[in-house]
C-alpha cells in the first residue's frame, strides 16, 4: 500500500532451551510442613497466608532463590523461612460509635483472649459487627481492628474502632 521507501524485517528468535521446575525447597520451616507451603504455591495462594492464619505474624519468606541446571534443563527454587513465634489474642474491646453495650459486642464476637490469632477470624469477626450495626439500622460504616502487638508476651490486643461514614 504504502510504497515510501518501506523496508521488510524479518525477525528470526532463538528461545533457548526449556527448563523445568525439578524442586522448591522450603528452608527454615519448622511449624509448617513444606507439603503445606507447596500446595499454597500451586493453589497461587500466598504462603505467608498459612502463617497468618496459625498466629505467626513475624513470618519472613526470602525472595526465591533460582538455581538453573542448564545440563537437565532443569531449576531449583530455595525459599528461606523465618517463622517466628506464634501470637495469641490478649485484650478485646470496642470503641467508637456503638449502638449497644460494649459486652454486647463480645457477646457474638468469635475471637477469644487467649486464642492463638488468627487472622481470618479476625476478618470474620470484622464482618460480624458489620451485620449487627446493619440489624441496628446502620449500613455505613467503618470498622477498623486497632491492634497492639506486645513482641515480648506474643500477644495481640485488638480494639475494633467503629465509626459511621456520613
């Protein structure tokens, strides 16, 4: 169409050999089965996810180290894990714009002091105030877990901040 001097190219590209993922290796796990860290990876979920949800809030996971075996055609990724401790719930309370009785929250709250934190719950929990201000005839809202992490005693203290959006 356009004959101004136009030029074709012809690109010829040399992928390179394919390699393979051989192994993932999990180093530094003591309280999470590398089995368990494995199947987070495959099911594209994150593996401090797992942590999280078994009170272990300090977890560290290195970037993935990559070594190539460039004579199988094959690699290895090295993850290091820093678990550290596992934290429990101390202190629960609400404040803010309450509709009812700080014991009325704890009432349905399924977090308990004590209990090893785990965040989903925390999540859950979130919601549930949510559902008892909309039983109140309130819809819009802000509900915040304010927490307090003592490194020393391994506990969480969580204050749910509730305030109404206007």
């Amino acid at each position: 169409m356009f004959d101004c001097g136009a030029i074709d190219l012809c690109f010829l590209i040399d992928e390179g050999p394919k390699f393979t993922v051989k192994k993932i290796i999990f180093k530094g796990n003591q309280k999470i089965a590398s089995s368990d860290l494995l199947a987070a990876i495959e099911l594209k979920e994150a593996s401090g996810t797992l942590y999280y949800e078994r009170g272990m809030i300090n977890i560290r996971i290195s970037d993935p180290k990559i070594d190539i075996i460039e004579e199988d055609g094959h690699i290895v990724i090295t993850f290091s894990i820093e678990e550290g401790p596992t934290f429990s719930i101390g202190k629960i309370g609400v404040s803010g714009d309450l509709v009812a009785e700080p014991k009325d929250y704890q009432a349905f709250l399924k977090i308990k002091t004590g209990e090893t934190f785990v965040r989903s719950k925390v999540a859950a929990d979130m919601q549930r105030i949510h559902d008892f201000h909309k039983k109140h005839g309130h819809t819009d809202l802000d509900v915040t877990p304010a927490t307090n992490i003592d490194s020393e005693r391994f506990v969480v203290d969580i204050i749910w901040q509730i305030s109404k959006i206007n």
